[in-house]
C-alpha cells in the first residue's frame, strides 16, 4: 500500500511486479549469473535488470539482480496464476548486507543525507564491493589448488 501510494498508481496489481517476490542470496558474485540462467530455464521472464553488472564503474551502492518473470505454459496448467508476475532478486551475501543496513539507515527517506555522511556512506559501500572481490577472488585462488 505504501508503494501504491508513493508512487501515485491507480491500478497497482497490474502496475506492480513484485507484489510476490523472493530473494536468493548466494556466496559469490559469480554465482548470480549461474542462477539467472536457472531462472531464465525455469520462468518466463519478462524483464531482466542487473544492477550489478550495469552499474558504472567507479559508482557502488545498491547492487543486486531483479528478474521480473511469470509462470510458464507447462508451470502453469492446473492453476490461475499465469498472469502474476514476480520478481526474484539475486543477490551475494555482502550486496545483501549493504541493501538491508541501507535500506534501515536511508531508503526513502524524505531528507537529504548530510554530505558528510554521503561520502562515508558511498565509501562505505565501496568496502562491501571490495569484500565481495576478494571472497571471489579467495575461492578461485582455493580452486586452483
């Protein structure tokens, strides 16, 4: 309802796409992709929006994958929901402590964050990047052994 209202829409069940949703949250960076190609497999997807892959380079924040997808024919036959869609976000361990930390401290909130505490806030989020880095990095290195 709060979302309905923020975002001023008129018909939201058929405006919002992750009225039902989930979340995966894996170890590895790299196991993101392997589960949005399960999902490609599984669902019929309608929209695929990585924020992680698609976020600019020295930009940080709010990392994670969102695949809006439904049902498909064969998932659906004995049931009526083949119109709902959902959305699955997909996400590792850090990206996931990064989005509920911020989400608590400053997600839609109505006032400007203090410049100072943008800046550690930005740095901050950079860290969790860097985090993420190395564990990939540590499990290839213990692969190779």
């Amino acid at each position: 309802m709060e979302k309905s209202r923020r975002k001023n829409l008129q018909n939201p069940f058929q405006e919002i796409n992750d009225i039902v949703g989930i979340r995966v949250i894996c170890l590895y960076r790299d196991d993101v992709a392997k589960i949005k190609d399960v999902v490609r497999e599984t669902f019929e997807v309608i929209s695929d929006e990585d924020k992680i892959e698609s976020k600019e380079s020295d930009r940080f924040g709010y990392l994670s994958a969102h695949v809006i997808a439904k049902l498909s024919t064969e998932q659906n036959s004995s049931t009526n929901l083949h119109d709902l869609p959902f959305e699955i976000q997909i996400r590792t361990i850090a990206q996931h402590a990064w989005a509920s930390i911020s989400q608590h401290l400053f997600y839609k909130q109505s006032d400007e964050i203090p410049q100072d505490q943008e800046k550690d806030f930005q740095a901050l989020s950079a860290l969790f990047y860097v985090a993420d880095s190395h564990f990939l990095w540590l499990k290839n290195l213990c692969k190779d052994d």
